[in-house]
C-alpha cells in the first residue's frame, strides 16, 4: 500500500522537474512506499515531454495535464484528488524544496499527536532575492496579525498533511497559501517545521512582488472573514466517548 504520495504542481519547468523527481526517488525509495503525481498546469515549453520521458526511469511517477491552466492551487488539488496515498507531501516544482527535508516532516509527524494534520515548512535560509524576502517578511506579518495562524512562513511549498483533512477543506484560488489558518479554522493542530532552501536552478519564478501582494490582500480578507464565521464544535458518538 502506498505510504506517502508527492504532488508537485508544475508550469514552465523543463530543466528543474526532471532532477527533482530523482531526489524525491533518491530519498524515498527503499524507506516508504510512495508515489509521485505531478500535474502539469498547461506547461508552454516542453516540460510534459520530460516528465513523459522520466515515466520510463521512474514507475513512481504519474503525470496529470490540465486542459487548461488554472493555477498552483488548483493544480495541488488536483495532484491530491488523484493521490494514492492518506497522506501528501508538496513540493514547488522550482527545485528550491529539497526533498531530503521529506523524511524531516515525518519524523515531526511521528512526534506529533492524531489531531495534528498538516506540518508546514519554514525556510529559515531563505535563498531568493533581497527584494522577494523582504516582501515576503511583511506580507507574513500581515497575515499573522490578521488570522493569528501562529505560523511563521505559510509560503513554502514543501507540505506534509492528510489528505481527508485537505479535501474538507474550503476551495478557492491561492488557497494553498493559508493552509496552516483553513486547517486550525476546521479544527486540526498545525506545527511548522524548519527545512532548508535553494536557489532556483533555471527558469524564472513565475510571480511578482506586486502581483502577489495584490492577490494576497483580496485573498487575506477573505480567509479573515471564514475564520470570523466558522465554529468548530466538538462531535464524539453516543455510548463511546469516541470522536468520529
């Protein structure tokens, strides 16, 4: 049975994929049963040619192409739904997440208690551009001081949660980017777990400052707004005291 699936959402990233998917091999096989999903999001350059090509090194992987782009969010969705596996692992299809950092959060995991579902990276070496850090570094504090998330970099694509828990969760554009607040929001313990970081090994990223600043307002208010609407109560089945 599949331990462990690994989504990576993936546009524009011919030169980068490749070697990730064989660092994921790398320090996965042998130590869990797993699988690789990922889910080319209407790629411009020859990325699904490569990942078609992989397809013959590594029985792992699975390719998923969306007839049309609709986004990371959408694209981890979609890896998710398509998973094997109780439990996910995402990783940016950048390169700039190590896999070797996969083993980290499961470990975190198995110190962890059942109501705890998603453990979240936390680059503390971060490797992008003084400009994109420093970016980043207020809209974090921003997003603490509004949704109290207590998480100190919810931007890090390397995730560990389960997969039940994710899909429970409300659907919008971006929402990959609040996971640590929607899961706290229905209920589950979230903990954040140091991993490192890399430069970008080719390509470009495909957001700026500005454009990520403007989204992330309109999206802030919202996932501020659900978390002022939601209340979570308790369930436990009669003649059991057991939590269902």
């Amino acid at each position: 049975m599949t331990a462990l699936s690994i989504v990576i959402p993936v546009f524009n990233e011919r030169g980068n994929i490749g070697p990730l998917v064989q660092e994921v091999v790398q320090h996965l096989r042998g130590r869990i049963p797993f699988d690789i999903v990922c889910v080319d999001d209407q790629s411009q350059d020859d990325t699904r040619d490569v990942l078609t090509a992989l397809k013959a090194e590594v029985p792992e992987l699975r390719v998923l192409v969306h007839q049309r782009r609709s986004g990371q969010s959408t694209a981890i969705r979609t890896g998710v739904k398509h998973a094997l596996s109780p439990w996910i692992a995402t990783l940016d299809g950048d390169g700039q997440n190590d896999p070797a950092d996969i083993p980290k959060l499961l470990a975190a995991r198995e110190q962890a208690d059942a109501q705890t579902k998603l453990f979240a990276g936390w680059r503390v070496d971060r490797k992008d551009p003084a400009s994109k850090r420093w970016a980043s570094r207020w809209a974090n504090r921003i997003r603490q001081r509004l949704l109290r998330d207590d998480t100190p970099d919810t931007g890090c694509g390397i995730k560990l949660f389960e997969r039940a828990a994710f899909l429970d969760l409300p659907y919008f554009d971006h929402m990959h980017r609040y996971l640590p607040a929607l899961m706290q929001r229905a209920g589950w313990k979230t903990v954040s777990v140091p991993v490192s970081h890399r430069p970008r090994g080719s390509g470009q990223s495909k957001y700026t400052n500005l454009g990520r600043a403007l989204v992330g307002i309109r999206d802030l208010m919202g996932v501020s707004w659900l978390i002022q609407r939601s209340h979570v109560t308790p369930v436990s089945e009669i003649g059991t005291g057991r939590k269902p």
